[in-house]
C-alpha cells in the first residue's frame, strides 16, 4: 500500500482541528459545564443562534473526527516500517512517552487535554494492527455498541471513579475550579489542572459518560478504513462513499429519534443512577458517530471535485503542523481568557468568539504555510519525531 503522505488526509486533519478550535474558543476553555449565570447578560439571540449551530455542527463530531485520523495515521507508521521490514511497535510506544509528556504539559494550561488519554490507549491500539480488518471493525463496533461502558457503569454503579462528588457544578471543588481559572495565577492554574483537573477528565473518561471507549473506537475506524485502502484507491470506493454519506443521514435520523424515545422513559435529572442514563447517553453517540461518518463521507465526495479540493487544501499545513497548532490555541486561548492572562472569561460575546476562532484559525494555516515551505516538519512534530528515533532529525529543507 501507498504509504506516502496523502494530501487528503492532512487537508481532513486541519478541518478537524478546525473545527476543534472553534469549539474550544467558544467553550472558553472551561473544559466543562460553566457555573450558574454564566455569560448572563453578555450574550443576544444572534449569540444564541451560533452556539446552537456549534453544538449541533462541531461539539463532539471534531473530536471523534481527530481521533479516528489518529487511527489513520497510527496504521500509515506502523505499515510503513512493515514494507521496511521493521517492526514499530515499539518506537510507537515510544513516540506515546513523548505525546503524554507533552499531554501533561497541555494539561496543565487546560484540563480538557486529550493527548494523555491518546498516549494511555497506544498500548492497546497496537496489536490490533496484526489483525484483519473485520476482527478490527467488530472491536470498533463493541466499543461505538458502549459494551466497555456497560461494564464500566456494572463496576462503578454511577459512582466517581475516583470518589468525586456526584453533582460537580454544585461541588466546592468545581466552584474553586472555576474560581482558580478566572482570577487565579498561573502556577494556582497548574496546580489545580495538574490534580483536580486530571482526575475530573479521567473520571469523565471512564465513568458514566464513558468517552474513552468511544476515542477507542474511533482509533480502531480509523485503522480499519486504512485496511481498506480506502484512501489510496479513492476511485473504486466513491460509489460506497456516496451510499455511506445517505446511510449515515438516515442512521443520524434513527439514531435522534430513539434518543428521544429513550430519554421519554428516562428518570429525571439524567445522573447515571439507572441504566438508562447510560443508555441515553449511548444513543447520543450514535447520533454523532454518524455526524462523523457523514462529514468524513461528504469531505471525500468535495474533495474530488477540482473546484472544492483547492477550497479544502487551504488546510493541509494546518493539518501538517498539527500537534504544533493544537498546543498554541490552547496556549492563546487560556492566556486569553484566563485570570492569569487577559482575565476575559465570560466576558465576550460567543459570535465574537467564534470570529476570533476562525481568524486564529486562519492565522495559525498561513503561518504553518510558511514554516512548511522552509522546514520538513513542525516544531514540535520535529521534536517527536526526533524523540521517536533517537537521534536529531533534519528540519531544514
């Protein structure tokens, strides 16, 4: 298989962390659900509208999007080595060091750091590579099924897994949080995302709503659609692309309304206190994992139209650099917001927001347009690589 780097896949790279980015802007880096009157008085109905559209458009679906590109890539390297006859087993594992080192460091800035969880399901990733690819859509297929969270839930009963309060925005812990990130310093904001913070995403990850099955999942899509060739033999599958594109229309479709049936017998406040909260929050997915089957699908069929792909290329070093990008938004966002930068949390309207996301956006691609046209990688995409094989790598073309 063509191992080269595929155009199409950085330019879907880029998108997704696009779209990221314009969730995290406009989320302000809270990294969780804000406290009682937040934002009151500060947002219109234009605002209104907007968040709607990104929480229907982009929360969840860009994240589930980057991670199955992860998959992607992670079957690319590994492949890779094999046509060398080499094993990079364990220099991925090895690059997953480096990747949660620098999670943790993110970490720190913002608790809503996903590097780490990548890094901590490497090890479980990599012997699914060895296997065919119905062995790795059936796993994919358990995990988007949330048998992993069913346990989970069976194990911890709704619990924290890590002795948590049960409503957290009620909790003093959340309220000293949230207190922290909006008047507190830098190293109090450290302090607090290096501890609290890590625990409350990992009790996210693993608990009731169970994210970290569905990242995996999502991983194991991405190396399943690498088995398949799919993107080097573009011309024979565009026919299943298009039948998948209204598949997962229809399965979105499906997959809302059994939400709402299944939230019309649910008990009430949703808590994880019975096996329906879990259930719910299970049908919800399906209604993003189909998002992110469309958006995949319809990004494929506008890519091969010569007009769109020129459209679509404007993100190719953005999804180059991507590591690189992904840290400086987090860095520019918390410094904007946070009460040891500008202190502006809560206070800009969220369709400004979103005007100063898509111009970091646009700003981050040109100058990663730049860098790329003098060096063969990213800063930090060079550090990992040089990390990776032990020796300095060369940057300069």
């Amino acid at each position: 298989m063509k191992t080269s780097r595929i155009t199409l896949i950085d330019a879907l790279r880029g998108f997704a962390l696009a779209g990221v980015a314009l969730v995290h802007f406009t989320e302000q880096y809270v990294a969780g659900p804000p406290p009682p009157g937040f934002m009151e008085g500060i947002n219109g109905p234009i605002d209104e509208v907007v968040q709607g559209i990104i929480f229907v458009l982009f929360q969840g679906k860009f994240f589930g999007l980057f991670s199955l590109l992860f998959g992607i890539s992670f079957a690319i390297q590994m492949d890779s080595a094999a046509q060398r006859g080499a094993d990079f087993s364990g220099r991925f594992l090895w690059r997953a060091v480096f990747l949660f080192g620098i999670g943790y460091a993110h970490q720190c800035f913002y608790r809503g750091d996903i590097l780490t969880i990548y890094a901590l399901l490497v090890p479980f990733l990599i012997p699914f590579h060895r296997l065919d690819k119905k062995w790795v859509l059936l796993a994919a297929g358990i995990c988007f099924l949330s048998v992993p969270r069913f346990v989970a839930y069976a194990i911890w009963q709704g619990e924290s897994v890590f002795g948590l309060p049960k409503n957290m925005m009620e909790s003093a812990l959340e309220q000293a949080y949230f207190i922290t990130i909006q008047s507190g310093t830098l190293t109090e904001v450290f302090q607090q995302n290096a501890g609290y913070g890590m625990r409350t995403k990992l009790d996210y990850q693993l608990g009731g709503i169970g994210r970290l099955y569905y990242t995996f999942g999502y991983f194991l899509l991405g190396l399943w659609l690498y088995k398949t060739q799919l993107f080097v033999r573009l011309d024979e599958y565009l026919p299943r692309v298009k039948k998948t594109l209204i598949g997962c229309a229809v399965a979105m479709f499906v997959a809302f309304t059994l939400t709402g049936i299944v939230v019309s017998f649910t008990p009430q406040p949703i808590n994880f206190t019975a096996w329906l909260h879990v259930l719910v929050v299970n049908t919800f997915d399906w209604v993003w994992l189909a998002m992110v089957g469309a958006i995949v699908s319809a990004f494929i069929l506008l890519y091969q139209k010569e007009s769109w792909r020129k459209r679509l290329d404007f993100f190719v070093p953005y999804g180059r650099m991507a590591l690189t990008n992904y840290l400086v938004q987090a860095l520019m966002g918390t410094s904007l917001f946070f009460g040891w930068g500008f202190g502006l949390l809560g206070t800009i309207r969220t369709s400004f927001l979103a005007v100063l996301a898509i111009l970091l956006i646009t700003l981050q691609t040109w100058a990663s347009k730049w860098w790329l046209a003098r060096f063969r990688y990213g800063p930090l995409e060079w550090l990992w690589r040089s990390w990776t094989f032990g020796r300095w790598q060369p940057l300069r073309r």
